[in-house]
C-alpha cells in the first residue's frame, strides 16, 4: 500500500503513488542456521547381526540418524527504477528481484564408522533429502498504475518474465528406502543430482484507495508462475550403489503459489505512520515435485491414490515422485514509521507466517514452521537526492518434531508405493535467520 520502489512486486498500484524518477538498488544479506535430528525409529530397517537382508546394520544406526547441522549466507537482491515520464498520477516500473528461493550446503557429519564401508555417514542423516542445493524463481517485471484523482483510486498491473531454476543432490536408493547395505553385504546408498531450468511468466494487479487524506487501503494479487503447474527441462545424473552414472533427461513437474494480499496505512500526525497487512498464500498447488524421463512421448506424472504411476488414466515415464500435499498459508504484519526530521525516517516492524508443511512431508529440503519476525531500521537523506535504507531482521522458527511413519497418528496420507517411495523424514528441526537489508534510493 506504500510509494516504495518495491510496489513493483507487492502491489504495483503503489507506483502511481510516486513522483519523478527513483533508481533503487537492495542487497539483503542474511545468515541461516538450521538443525535436523533424525531418530532411529525413522530408519526404514536396522540390521542386527544376526539377520540377513538388506538396511541399515546394527553398527551403523548412527550413519542414518542423530543430528545435522548447516550455517550458511544468503544475499538476495532487488534492483528497480520508477518513474511518472512528467505525467502526474502515473507510474511505471521495470525491477529484478527473487521473491522465491533459498540455497543450502549441510555441514559434513563427524564420524567414526569405516568411511571405506559407509561413505555416506560423512554427509549427515539428513542427505536422503538435501546435502546440498539451491532452489528459486528469478523475476523480471514491468509494471504500470494510473491513480483517478476523483475518486483517489490507483489502479496497476504487472506482467513478471520468471525464470525457474532448481540444482540438488542428495542421497538415493532405487528402492526410495534408506538401505545402506545390500543383503550381500555390498554399499547400496547412491547419490542424485538434478539440475533443471526453465522461463515462463505470470502477471500481477493492484488496487490503493484513499477514503481520507491520510488513510491508504489496498489490496493486490500475484499470479502463479506459469498461471499453474511449471515443466522444467534438465538433467538427472544418478549413481545408485555399484550401478555406474547414468543420466537421464528428465522434465521437473510442479507449481509454485499465486498470492493475496491486502493492508492499510494510516497516518495520525505529520511525523507518524502505522501499516498493518496480511497474506495468504495458496501454497496447496505444491502437491508434488514429479521427474518425468522426457523420452517418453505420452509422459504425465499421474498417480494413484498410494503415489504410484497410474496407467489406467494415463501416468507414463514417471522416474521419481515426491509427495508435498503442502497447505495454505497465511501471514501478518505491524509496522510503522516515526519521522525524526524531513530527512530521517525510524522504522520498525514485527510479523507472523503460518505454517504451509504438514507433518507427513516435512523434511530437510523444505523447512516451514510458524514463525515470528521483527525488523528495526531508518532511512535517511544523503543530500538532496539519495537516500539510503538500512535495517536489521531477525526470525525466529518454533521447533518443529513429526513422528516417525510407523508411529504416524496424524491422519495424513503416508506412501510406500514407487514411484513416490522416499525415506521417513521425521525428526525435530529448527531454525533461525538474521539478516541486514542496505538500499539505495535515487530520485530526479
């Protein structure tokens, strides 16, 4: 609802509210913190060393369980410029920024096993989900509003290029099962990269009303990417235990959410500002993350009610399956601004997001949890046309813990059928993210 080269993303009815010409440059930099604890009773099956069969000897449980660990940066850019073209009551924006994504490299686990014997034990419990790898949507986005000053409405839309980009490796079995042995003694655990892009669009609209002079209410919607389900193009190289590589091309198969959002400002005095919005995700459209071998004519990742392939209506060339089932999300916020002088601005936020993971598909891939957020900042005059922005964030995860499968009392659906067949990613997970954001603004 704000005069912020940022409306671009987040309503783009916002740049009608502007005047002038601004270039605005953002970096923000954040640091990650996670922890994954795995426990024994999610391995799929212990080996004693009086049994035969394939799983998880005696001797290693601590290979496929116990706790993980990663600390890593994150550095997110957004870069726009804005400008009215000498026209009162327009607005046009061209920006790039990365509204959704993250990266992540997992510590190497101490151990004390045969690494000869159990090489994988050095990438942690967690690597059947994640060792490595990063996931996000890079946008591009030209976006134009016209505000009717009759009525004080502002009007915008925004039409976004995306370019999606996905690059993983984690731990694999053929079988979708944690085994780190064969039942002849030999090492069954494999690894698997994918690495897949693709570029589509999606759109955006906005709308601001002003009922008083110093009262804003509006409300915006961010399409899906794609405007629903996303075909990513690429490669998956596996090598599964004593099988040598083989890569297969593959088309990565999912959908990533549209969003609402809406808010008011309004502004008690000259020297005071006070925002409040919400939002909801439909992050339900992530049911599954589907790799489909892209020489299969007919392929389409249609599965049954257990994940596997369903041939009866059509599912063919489904390679791996993994089931989301996410729901939708919602968060809010409470912010506001204190003028100390025209040229230096206090501003300060605090904010909640719900959790969009249920219990049955959490893993180290994809952490979500409800979670709290405050900022503390200013923004302050450097002469009469630069400005700079700095401010401090911190988030703060509540710890989360999902039962093991066979201990499972949650009613959601849990599958054992291949294609969809993953190890059980139960355990306890926490996280924290701080983070500093620094910008420029630059107007004539």
């Amino acid at each position: 609802m704000q005069d912020h080269p940022t409306a671009i993303y987040y309503n783009p009815a916002g740049l009608a509210l502007m005047s002038g010409t601004r270039v605005y440059l953002e970096g923000d930099v954040l640091y990650r913190t996670a922890s994954y604890t795995r426990p024994p009773e999610a391995i799929d099956r212990i080996v004693s060393p009086s049994e035969t069969g394939g799983g998880t000897p005696a001797e290693a449980v601590s290979a496929n369980s116990g706790k993980s660990t990663l600390g890593n940066p994150v550095a997110a850019p957004f870069a726009s410029v804005v400008t009215d073209l000498g026209r009162p009551n327009l607005g046009l924006g061209l920006g790039f920024y990365v509204p959704f994504g993250g990266a992540a490299t997992w510590d190497r686990a101490p151990t004390s096993l045969d690494k000869g014997t159990y090489p994988g034990a050095v990438d942690g419990s967690q690597r059947w989900f994640s060792i490595e790898g990063s996931t996000r949507a890079v946008y591009v986005t030209l976006a134009g509003a016209y505000r009717f000053t009759g009525p004080k409405l502002s009007l915008g839309i925004g039409l976004n290029y995306v370019k999606n980009e996905v690059d993983t490796v984690r731990a694999r079995n053929s079988s979708g099962r944690d085994d780190l042995m064969t039942g002849l003694g030999t090492l069954q655990e494999g690894r698997s990269l994918l690495v897949a892009e693709g570029t589509t669009f999606s759109a955006s609209a906005g709308i601001i009303w002003q009922p008083l002079d110093n009262v804003w209410v509006g409300a915006s919607y961010q399409s899906q990417p794609g405007f629903g389900e996303l075909t990513l193009p690429g490669m998956l190289t596996n090598k599964l235990g004593a099988a040598p590589v083989s890569p297969i091309g593959v088309e990565m198969v999912y959908s990533l959410p549209d969003v609402y959002r809406a808010g008011v400002r309004v502004r008690p005095t000259s020297k005071m500002e006070v925002r409040l919005s919400a939002d909801y995700v439909r992050w339900s459209v992530m049911d599954k993350q589907c790799l489909l071998e892209n020489n299969t004519p007919s392929r389409a990742c249609i599965l049954d009610a257990n994940g596997a392939e369903d041939t009866a209506r059509g599912g063919a060339g489904v390679v791996v399956n993994i089931q989301r089932k996410w729901h939708d999300a919602m968060g809010f916020r409470l912010g506001g601004s204190y003028w100390m002088s025209r040229g230096l601005e206090i501003m300060g936020g605090i904010g909640y997001d719900g959790n969009a993971i249920p219990d049955a598909t959490l893993d180290p891939t994809f952490y979500d949890m409800p979670k709290i957020w405050g900022t503390f900042g200013f923004r302050t005059l450097m002469g009469r046309a630069l400005a700079l922005e700095a401010s401090m964030l911190h988030a703060f995860y509540f710890e989360r813990t999902t039962n093991p499968r066979q201990r499972h009392d949650t009613g959601e659906s849990i599958t054992d059928s291949l294609p969809s067949r993953n190890p059980d990613p139960a355990g306890t997970y926490n996280q924290s993210i701080s983070g500093l954001l620094l910008a420029l603004n630059y107007s004539f």
